[in-house]
C-alpha cells in the first residue's frame, strides 16, 4: 500500500496537500484534488487509523467483554451491539472470559474472578477503546466494574446497582404477566408453575408476573401451585407429577427445558398436550419450535439487549445520559409467541380433564 509520501511524489505536490485532499480540507484546487483521489485509489491508498485515532484521540472501539461466548444467551446479545456499532461506524473488540468453561455455573456466586475482569478493563483502557459492555450469562447483582472508571462502562444482561454504570435487562415480570394472564383468559384457574432456582432473579422476576396475573383477575395465589426446579429438563419431568396431583390444568414453566420435561411426563402418563394439560414456556429456544405440539413461550429479546446497551454506550458517549442522580436500569420487553400448546378451557372440561389425569396417575405405581 502507498504512503502519502509516495503519492505525493507522484503528484509532483506537496506531502501537505496530500494530507489536506485526503483529509477533505480545503486549499487546492479541483484538479489537484482530482488527480491526487485518482493517484490514491490506483495505489491503492490505505489510511493509517491507528495513527489518527492517537492524534484525535477517538478510536471509534467498543471494547466487550463476554462471560462466556458457549452460553446460549451471549452470542445473540453481541450480534446486537454488533449490529449497533457497525450503524454508527465503531468497531468492537471482543474478549471471552471463558468462565463457565473454567468453572462452570459455580462462579456465578463467586466474586474472586472479579480481578480478571478489571485486567480486561485496563487493557481496554490502554487501547484508548472509548467504552466497555460487559456482557453477563444470565441477570444478577455484580459489582465487577470499577465506579471510578476513566470512561463510560454498561452491563448486558445484569444489575450493577450503579448510579454511574447503566444496566441493561430484560423484563420479566412484565412478559411472565401477560403470559399467565394469556393462560387465564383461556379458562384456566389451576395454574402450576415450575421455576428455575430461587436465587435467581429471573425466577424471582417471573414468580412475581405469575402472582400480579393471578391478584388482577381475581385468582388466589396458592404456594403448592410453585415446584423448584433448577432450569434443567429433569426438574421439569420431576416437578410435573407433584402439580398434576394438584389438579392443575395448565403449567408455566420458567425455561423452555424444563417445559420439555413436562412433555417427556406428560407423554409416560398417556397426558395429551394441550388437549389434557396446557403448557407454556420461557425463552424460545430453537428446540421450542420443534416439541410436538409447538411450544407457547416467550422469546428473550437477547439481541435487542445488546442493540440497546450499545445505544445506551453512544448515549453516554455522547453526553446524553446524566450519571450520578438514580441507579440506571434499562428494561428491554419481550415478545410472546402463542403456538400450539394451550386450549380453551370450560368448567366442564376442567372437570373432565381433572378426573382424567386423577386416573392415570392412580394407575402409576407409587
């Protein structure tokens, strides 16, 4: 690639007029500047950016840091700072921290990795990156970004508690909301529920939609109606039998795994779904699409997450944003998908459907 040195030569002008055209600053005349673009494009001129960014002092580079790129929620959230940033013209460098690979779901609860953390940072801050986002696995409290900072920083996917540093989350408790009132306004009133583990806040978020649903349309809330799972599609196969003992006839799940679960249960029992038992989801994973009937759920809006922490980013980068007045909390909503696992019920089918499930779980060996 040529130099503007050598263009210049070319030219037969100075190295300041090259530098001037190429710049756009004004001062030569118009067939100067044609024939100097024209020289640049044949030898294939390329600008140093580097060196620019250096004199200018803006980058144009978001630094990322992701918890770990495996994890089913980090690739969709990138591609949505991704999409941002190439709408503005900056670049992203990415770092993976490769955590639930080192330790895996353990270090969710652990803070002594926070270290590593702030070491990417610094070599951020070293590469004059002009922001960080700090892209977590799942939503929970983390203090890992340091409040003083040198410049702007912002959580995907959880909570800093931070008056300086935004967060950017999904709403969950409005989307398990209009979920279960989706499944009350179909006819039922026995709605079990199986969530993920308690200490976390996305179980938390949606027990509490589960319950604002249930008080607004004038259903009592009722514990034995909640089973504990822990995300997986064996607590979703195990929690099932204890709420259809509970005569329930319909149940949200708080993953789509645990959702598969209940189909792998409910297809042992002889259980037809949704003509026996109504069943509805949480994430739209692919594998939603393909249980037989389709997966009623709720699609996580990953990608918008991302989108909006890198407006948020350009927003703080720009001034936009005052820090140090409230804890800064950005919800994303999510989109419900109604396929084919929920039927209109009566009190007559209620009954029926009660008795028939009585039976096959009488006929099940204790």
């Amino acid at each position: 690639m040529a130099t503007i040195k050598e263009i210049a030569k070319k030219c037969g002008v100075s190295v300041a007029t090259v530098s001037n055209i190429l710049n756009g600053k004004p001062g030569a005349s118009e067939a100067t500047r044609e024939m100097v673009l024209k020289t640049a494009n044949m030898m294939e001129y390329m600008p140093s950016y580097v060196a620019k960014s250096l004199k200018t002092k803006n980058t144009r580079n978001i630094g990322v840091i992701a918890e770990d790129m495996t994890i089913f929620s980090i690739p969709d959230i990138i591609d949505g700072i991704t999409e941002y940033c190439e709408k503005v013209d900056y670049k992203i460098l990415l770092t993976n921290l490769r955590l639930y690979k080192k330790y895996n779901d353990r270090y969710y609860h652990r803070e002594d990795y926070f270290g590593i953390v702030k070491q990417e940072i610094k070599k951020f801050v070293a590469m004059q990156t002009e922001g960080i986002i700090y892209v977590t696995a799942h939503e929970r409290i983390m203090h890992c970004i340091p409040e003083d900072l040198p410049i702007p920083a912002v959580m995907a996917y959880g909570y800093t508690e931070s008056r300086k540093i935004p967060s950017v989350v999904v709403n969950d408790q409005k989307a398990a909301y209009e979920l279960v009132e989706y499944l009350i306004k179909k006819g039922h009133q026995r709605i079990g529920v199986i969530s993920g583990k308690q200490d976390s806040i996305h179980t938390q978020d949606r027990l509490l939609g589960y319950q604002k649903a249930l008080r607004d349309h004038h259903l009592i809330y009722d514990p034995e109606l909640v089973c504990s799972g822990d995300w997986t599609r064996r607590s979703g196969y195990e929690c099932v039998e204890k709420l259809l003992r509970q005569e329930v006839t319909a149940v949200f799940c708080m993953n789509d795994l645990m959702a598969g679960g209940v189909y792998d249960r409910a297809d042992e029992l002889g259980l037809r779904i949704p003509e026996d038992l109504s069943v509805v989801g949480y994430d739209n994973r692919e594998l939603s699409s393909y249980y037989k009937p389709p997966l009623t759920t709720i699609e996580l809006p990953l990608h918008d997450i991302g989108y909006r922490a890198a407006e948020v980013m350009m927003e703080l980068l720009a001034g936009k944003i005052k820090t140090g007045i409230k804890e800064l909390v950005y919800q994303v909503p999510c989109d419900r998908l109604i396929r084919q696992s929920v039927r209109e019920i009566g009190s007559v089918n209620c009954i029926v459907t009660s008795l028939k499930i009585w039976y096959k779980l009488k006929k099940e060996p204790e």
